[in-house]
C-alpha cells in the first residue's frame, strides 16, 4: 500500500539468546542474494531471504493488527523507553529538541536486525550533517542492547522497548505465533516471559521536532530494511519546508 500527497512523504507497506541467530544462504533457485531491491524501490535485502517481496507466511498470529502509523501522523505521546543503562529516556522530549531519524527493530537476536544496524552506522555523518539524531528501538532488554552495541560497533544510541509498549503505539507490534516463540526461546530469549510473546515489524520513521512523522518505511518481511540511499534521500527532504495549500 502506498500513502502520500505533495506535502509529505512517503509510507510503504508491504504484507509480508545464548548466541545470536544466523541466517542460511538460500540456493540460487529458491531465494534472492543480499542487497536485492524490494519491488518497491525503497527497501532492500539486508540478508540472504527466499524473496524480497511478501513473506507468504510470518511470524505473527495476526497480520492485520500490524498498521504503522502514516506520514503527516503526529508522534503518540508518552513514549518512554530504557537506555544500555536502564534509565528511562523521553522519546517524545527527544524528539523535540532535535529532528530525529527513529528506526525500529526486532532485536540483536536477528541476524538481519544486526545487518541493517551496521549499515546505519556508515549513515550517522550524514545523518548528523543534516542536523539529526539517530535512534533505534528493540524490544531487547537493557543487557542485550549493550552486547548488541560491542558486536556491532555502533556509535548510536540503541533503546529498550522490552514490553513493546511504545511499538506499538506506532502500529508495530503484534504476537508472534508459538513457531517464531519457541525457535527464539531455545536461543536464548524468552519472549513469552518477557512480554507475553509480542515482537514488533522493523520500521524506520522520520520525525521533525514539532512531533510531525515526515516518512515511514514498514516492511512486513523483516529481511528487508529501508535502503541507505532512500533513507538519506528521504532525511533530506523532510528538512524541506512542505509546501502550503
């Protein structure tokens, strides 16, 4: 689904532990390699997946409850998540001292979460020429962002979201389904436990100091991330002042 007008950007939609999880090469006729742009032009593979398009089965119970907010949205109020060091940190309060580049994701259990991270990372300069903050949000405890900031090199401030609370203010969360539970559970991360068994879809947003969401690129198959390229593009442009009428 796409949602736009000449006064904001853009929103794509598509449907789709004890040691971190790996992803499997998929055979040349059964799969797409790293880097395959996604039939929307946005977002690409960050890892090898068997498509680039709509997964046919995720890891949800339901796929309708996943809605992301859209472009022109204000931010929800009371956002407040947890630092590395467990101390709360004003989202919303964040947000309004500085134009802020807010990405979502699954968790550093997630090989392709990692992937996409990394690749972040080689944006901050740019990111930060431009007069932004990068923040990204996991529903991983404090302790597992910390380990996920030393195995990834970043320089970047991660965030606990660990009951998925302000995901979901976002539209991002949903309940995964006992399969996607019980594989994350034997590597080590217990969602059931932690939050009841909800995870969240990865998801990057635009957001300028008045609270006002400039771009959102939610992509239901989790092996696909906004691109570098689109996401710099898209940052520039929300610095642009939109147009009246």
């Amino acid at each position: 689904m796409f949602y736009g007008s000449t006064a904001l950007l853009a929103l794509i939609l598509i449907g789709a532990g004890s040691g971190p999880l790996h992803a499997q090469a998929p055979s040349p006729a059964s799969g797409v390699a790293v880097g395959t742009v996604a039939p929307d032009g946005i977002g690409i593979t960050v890892g090898p997946s068997p498509t680039a398009g709509a997964l046919p089965k995720g890891p949800w119970v339901d796929e309708a409850v996943i809605q992301p907010l859209q472009p022109g949205n204000k931010m929800p109020a009371g956002c407040v998540v947890q630092t590395a060091a467990g101390r709360s940190f004003d989202l919303n309060a964040a947000v309004a001292r500085q134009p802020t580049v807010l990405i979502f994701y699954r968790g550093g259990w997630c090989p392709f979460c990692n992937a996409h991270l990394r690749q972040l990372q080689d944006s901050v300069d740019s990111l930060q020429d431009m007069g932004y903050q990068l923040l990204a949000i996991s529903s991983d405890t404090p302790e597992a962002l910390r380990q996920t900031m030393t195995q990834d090199k970043l320089s970047y401030q991660l965030l606990s979201d660990s009951q998925v609370q302000v995901a979901a203010k976002f539209g991002l969360r949903y309940k995964a389904n006992d399969a996607s539970l019980n594989m994350l559970k034997s590597h080590g991360t217990d969602l059931a436990a932690q939050n009841g068994g909800y995870l969240l879809t990865p998801g990057a947003f635009i957001v300028d100091r008045s609270g006002v969401i400039r771009f959102v690129y939610a992509n239901n198959n989790f092996t696909v991330r906004v691109s570098q390229a689109a996401l710099l593009k898209a940052a520039r442009q929300a610095l642009e002042p939109a147009p009246k009428g």
